[in-house]
C-alpha cells in the first residue's frame, strides 16, 4: 500500500462504460486514487507493471492473454500489486484456478460501490503470498485441449475420434474429465469455461 490515506488502483475491463461507472465510483471514494486504465490484458499488464499500484481491477474476460497468464505475470513482475476480479460470473471452479493462479479475491460487477471500495481495502490489508507459489500450469492436459477445440467446433464424438485417431471410449473418457476439471454439465457451458480459462480461443 503507497500510503495510509490513499489505495492506488488500475481498472481493467474491455467495456469503456463500465470502467468510466468504476473510476467515477472509486475517485468519489476517500483514500482511493485510480492510476490507470486497461482495455485488453496485455493492457493491464502493462499499466500495472508501469504504475505498480496497490490493487488490479482485473475483468475475466478480455482479449489478448488468458486471465490466468495475466495473474501469473502480473504476480511474478508486481508482487506487491494485489488482483481483485471483477467479474458477473459466480462459477466456483473459475473461482478457484483464478485464486490458485495469483488472485486475492472477487467482487461482482453488480456490487454497490460502498462493496467495491470495501473489497478493495479488504485486499490491501491481507497479507500477500510470496510469488512464484501459485500453480499456473494449465487446466487442461493438452489432449483434452485438443478434445475441447474440436468440441468447440462442433464435432461429435465420433468425429473426434476419427480427427484424433483414437477410440469412441477414449473421447468420452476425454469429456467426463474435461467437465469434471472445469466444473461444466454440457458442452456449450465447457466450451464458455475453457475460453474464460484460455484452454481454447475465445471467439470473441
């Protein structure tokens, strides 16, 4: 933290609306201080690593990196800047690889600035792990990378199977460890987790 009376904070987040609501909230707030903005999350790298503020408002989904690569390098280059999510998203397993990769805590889009500015104090003053102990390996095994990229373009099983030269049996093993590792019940909603993650390209 810069100083007893004053939090600096970096907002990222692809919507301008969204951000220009948040730095109108924070800069109303006593002892906060907005030093930068981002729009992708080679952005909020960036300004973080330029500005070293105290928190990153960091969105999920934005483009550029994964959000995982984004927490690791921010940990691992500013480790005294902590990362608060802000996401509408209230998945536990996103939730968890995202604190297993770095992050402090979360706070919906939807929360009252009073929760906001309350999270972000609440971040500062928890003490922050040492870096370089986050586990920032992939979700995915890289064969179920490639199960979950052809189930994103809408293959079957059976298509799979001849695409990766591999067994009908196989595929489905495939697919019940990939919804298990991200928490999903169908395709469409592992398809959507992987892309949060950076497991496969966002179609965004």
């Amino acid at each position: 933290m810069t100083g007893a009376a004053s939090v600096t904070v970096v907002i990222a987040d692809d919507h301008e609306l969204f951000r220009e609501g948040l730095r109108a909230m924070l800069t109303a707030a006593d002892g906060v201080r907005v030093v930068g903005e981002a729009a992708t999350h080679d952005e909020a790298y960036e300004r973080t690593i330029a500005t070293r503020p105290d928190v990153l408002l960091l969105d999920v989904e934005m483009p550029g990196v994964p959000v995982l690569s984004t927490i690791s390098r921010v940990r691992a280059e500013a480790p005294g800047t902590r990362i608060l999510i802000v996401t509408m998203h209230r998945d536990r397993v996103l939730a968890n690889h995202l604190r297993a990769a770095g992050a402090a805590g979360f706070v919906s889009k939807s929360a009252p600035a009073s929760e906001l500015v309350d999270a972000i104090r609440s971040t500062v003053a928890t003490p922050s792990p040492a870096p370089g102990m986050e586990h920032t390996a992939s979700v995915l095994s890289l064969r179920e990378k490639e199960v979950m990229r052809l189930i994103a373009r809408g293959l079957t099983n059976d298509d799979i199977a001849r695409s990766l030269s591999i067994s009908v049996g196989t595929v489905k093993r495939h697919n019940t460890n990939i919804f298990a590792k991200l928490g999903a019940t169908s395709r469409t909603e592992a398809v959507a987790k992987a892309s949060r993650l950076g497991e496969i390209e966002s179609s965004r």
